[in-house]
C-alpha cells in the first residue's frame, strides 16, 4: 500500500510540475487541491503531499489564508542574488582561508558527505539545500566578519527556491558534488585564489543555469 500511494503521489508531482515549468500553469495561480483531485482521478492526500514536494523544488508556494500557489520565478532576481553572492562570498572566503582549522575542514567535508548521500534518497532537496547552506557558511565563519556573514546567510535564504531549481530540475548536485570536493582541497592547500575563483564559478554557473530554466518558462507562458 505504501509504494503505491508514494508512486502516486510521484505520479501527481510530476503532472503538476511539467504543467508549472511549460507554463500551462503561470506564476502566482493557485492550485486548488479539490480541483486537482478531480482532474487527476485521485484523492486529496497525493495531491497535497505532491504540493509539498514541489515547494521543497521552489515550484510551489504555501500562503496563509491563500494556500498552494504556482511560484513566480524572476530571471533578474536570479541575476541579483547570485551576483551578490559570488561578490560577498568570495570576501569571506578569501579572508577565512588563512584561519581555518582542521575543525573547520574536518566539519565541511563531513557536510559534503552528508549532501553526497541526501542525494540518494528520494525527496531530498529540502535536507541537500539545508547542506548545503551549511557546508558554505562552515568555510566563511573563519573570516570573523559576522554582519557579512549575516548577509550571507539572508541571501541564501532569499536564493533557496532557485538554489532547489538548480538541484532538482539542472542537475544541480553533479556538478555541485566535485565543486565542493575540488573547493575544499584549495582550502586545505591554502590555494585562496583558486578557491574564490572556483567558487565565484561555481555561483554564477548555476546562474546562468537557473536563468535558463525561468527564461524557458516565461517563453511558454
């Protein structure tokens, strides 16, 4: 009974996602459970349960009062909070570089492993985006820049639905994975300029693959 309510439920999420990333279903629509259930022949739970999934991907928004909603993805916020982030991220790292500790390396890669194995399981974008957040600000608190650091990490929030875009939809995570790897070994070889240069790449280049994706979506809008 449990595979075939998660394989409809999977089923669901699927049906709803390809009809947010063609634009059959535009930003800001919301999506009425009942109507959706009707639609697709099943009951309210995969619905809902589908719904959830897509919010952990950044497709989907919970509003209080409002309920489910197709989100709006903006291709110059895309551009804004990643340039941002490579400018004040790159600061951080390149004066962290010089003061971390084994700890701090030792911390990283142990997130890294954490990221590599969320992967693996299914529905995992909302623990992988959460990793990853963690893996990033493990590496810039050596900097001592604490208001930097809190910009940081308000940005990260405010990029964490196309941060799951990037995971889920652009194969996000295959590249991420030996980015990090390569990241961390300039890290211990004290390679600063390496590191900031592979780091700002590793930003802009998900990007620009972020923008894709909201670009194709507005075309077909």
């Amino acid at each position: 009974m449990s595979i075939e309510y998660k394989t409809r439920t999977q089923v669901v999420a699927e049906v709803i996602r390809q009809k947010i990333l063609s634009g059959e279903i535009k930003g800001g629509t919301p999506l009425r459970q009942a109507a959706l259930a009707e639609e697709l022949n099943v009951s309210r739970i995969p619905v809902r349960e589908a719904l959830l999934q897509l919010e952990a991907e950044g497709l989907v928004e919970f509003e209080a009062h409002k309920g489910a909603t197709a989100t709006k993805l903006s291709a110059g916020q895309v551009c804004e909070l990643f340039e941002l982030r490579a400018m004040l991220e790159a600061d951080l790292l390149r004066r962290a570089i010089p003061r971390l500790t084994a700890q701090d390396l030792a911390d990283a890669e142990s997130l890294r492993q954490q990221m590599a194995s969320a992967y693996q399981q299914q529905d995992s974008s909302g623990s992988w985006s959460v990793l990853n957040t963690q893996f990033h600000l493990t590496l810039y608190r050596a900097a001592g820049r604490p208001l930097s650091l809190e910009l940081v990490q308000q940005l990260l929030t405010t990029a964490d639905r196309y941060i799951r875009v990037h995971l889920l939809l652009a194969g996000g995570v295959q590249k991420a994975d030996p980015e990090h790897s390569e990241l961390l070994r300039f890290c211990r070889e004290g390679n600063a300029d390496a590191a900031c240069e592979l780091l700002r790449q590793h930003i802009l280049g998900a990007a620009d693959e972020v923008k894709n994706i909201v670009a194709s979506l507005q075309q077909a809008g």
